[in-house]
C-alpha cells in the first residue's frame, strides 16, 4: 500500500512538471521583451504632399538613427534629400514646368542594421505658372460672355433705352439700334470660340501634366490674339452711340479687354483708369462713374442691374 502510494505521488509530480505547474510561465518571458527587441521603427506623418517647386521642405515622422537613405521616386525629376534627423527628413524640390506628381519611395538602413522603408506621393507644383493658370482659368469661364461681348452689349442696350426715355431717339431707331449688335454674326466669334475650346483642353491637359508651361503659354497666346480681333466689334459699336453713354458719364471706354488680376477676370472697363481704379482689393469709380456702378462686373459673380429706372 505505501509503494502504491509512491508511485502515485511521483505520476502526479511529472503530470504537474509536464503542465508547467510549480514554474515560470512562457507568457510572462514573452512579455518582458523591452522596447530594443521590437526594432526601430521609421513612418512618416504624411502619405501626400504638395509644395512648389524650388523650395525645400521637410517631413515629419518616427525616424530612428539612420547610417544610410536613398530614394527612389517615379517620374525623377531630381527631388534630392537634405539634412536628415531625428526631427525630419528634409527634401529639396527641382524646378519644374508642370505640376508633377511623384511616388517617392524611401530606404532607410537604421544605426542598428535594420532595412526599412516608407512611401509617400508628392505633388511639385510649378509656381511660375500660378498666374497663367489664373488667366486661363478665368478666360474658359467668361468664354461665352466674351464671345458675346456681354458686357458691352449690356452697357450699349442700357444707354439705347435711356436715350430713348430722354427723348434722344424715337422707337424706330431704338429698335434699330438694339438689332444691329451681334457679336456672333462677326467672322471673328468662331475663331474666338476655338480657342476658348482648345485653351480648355489645354488647362486640363497642363494640371494633369500632360503638357508644359510653354505649351500652356502658347494656347493663351492664341486666345488673347483671337479676343482682341473680337473686342475691336465691341469697341466700333460703343463709339456708334458714345453720344449717348455721355448723356450720363464724361466718357465711354473703347480701350482693350484685358486680364485684371485684382478682380480676376478680363474686362475693357475695369483695366480703363478713367472708369476707376482698384484701391485695397475693392473697385472704385472715378468722379462722374458712379451713375454706372451697378452695370459693370467687378467679378464673374456679379448680377448686374441693367434697367433703366
């Protein structure tokens, strides 16, 4: 009976040994690994950035001690690393002629012989473009305005409708006069027309880098010569009833239809220092313009008031 008993205890001791019983568990060594055992981590803050080209910049992240860094990047267009530390990854931007974006992949080998990697998209923005992208930008969207030079049409019919309550003209020739401007009847509209078109593809094709900024230049080049064919109808037909824009102003402008960068559209009006001149972002009337304030656009958004009160 006492060696059976023995012999019971000592199955019971192994059983217990076999389970792990009386022992550290391997739970608690597994999670006594310090932080050094997982490896240095390296990501970056931001997986998209857009700066202008030339300028350097830098990327914020996790980076660990770094022996080495390379980049690859998809198109190269010459993006170069700078100062590299703890506090970012700084990378120098090339010039470029068309907003680029570039899938920049990073390979890191850390101070402790690890190989890590990151990857971002970067968008390089070409800054000496921000203007003519503007210009282009503004003419696609009065491109129907001045192909029908709605803004001299506008100011003609007003002044035709108050010289006729002042008694100047009759109804005969009011009705005349109102007939006769058709910008769209003048062989110089469909010309005007295309290159609104074709400066459209071309916006769209330079954003999306397909073209470069000389290409982009080149389509506006061709839409400002075709606009000012165009604008020489609406200034012949201001000078046939000028007599009657001084009815109520000093003076009617017949100058050109320019880009005027403050209200960011192109206008004959706003670009004429007799009509009036911008002062801290806001458009203001020379002496005698007043009486015409609510009928010229100072932006593409205005609604004009074009009746004769």
């Amino acid at each position: 009976m006492n060696s059976i008993y023995k012999a019971s205890a000592l199955m019971a001791a192994l059983a217990l040994s076999a389970c792990g019983g009386g022992g550290g568990s391997s739970s608690e060594s597994q999670s006594s690994k310090s932080p050094e055992d997982i490896g240095p981590v390296f990501s970056l803050n931001d997986q998209y950035v857009a700066e202008v080209d030339g300028s350097t910049f830098t990327l914020k992240g996790t980076i660990p001690e770094i022996d080495e860094i390379t980049i690859q990047q998809v198109p190269d267009i010459g993006i170069q690393i700078g100062n590299v530390s703890s506090n970012g990854i700084e990378l120098i931007v090339p010039e470029v002629d068309r907003p680029t974006t570039v899938t920049i992949l990073f390979n890191v080998i850390a101070s402790s012989g690890a190989v890590l990697t990151e990857q971002i998209s970067f968008l390089a923005e070409n800054d000496d473009a921000k203007g003519l992208v503007e210009k282009a930008n503004a003419a696609v969207i009065q491109g129907d305005d001045l192909v029908n030079l709605s803004q001299d049409g506008d100011l003609i019919r007003f002044f035709i409708d108050y010289a006729y309550l002042n008694g100047v003209i009759n109804y005969s020739e009011k009705s005349a006069r109102l007939s006769q401007f058709d910008p769209q009847s003048q062989s110089t509209a469909p010309t005007l027309n295309m290159t609104v078109a074709t400066l459209a593809e071309d916006l769209l094709d330079y954003q999306q880098g397909a073209i470069g900024q000389s290409d982009l230049e080149a389509s506006m080049s061709n839409f400002e010569s075709a606009l000012s064919s165009h604008s020489i109808y609406g200034a012949q037909s201001i000078s046939q009833v000028s007599s009657f824009f001084e009815l109520l102003v000093p003076a009617v402008s017949q100058g050109a239809i320019q880009f005027v960068p403050e209200a960011n559209m192109y206008s004959r009006y706003l670009s004429d220092i007799f009509v009036g001149s911008f002062v801290d972002g806001e458009f203001t009337y020379s002496e005698g313009y007043s009486p015409i304030s609510n009928l010229i656009k100072t932006s593409s958004s205005d609604a004009l008031q074009c009746e004769v009160l």
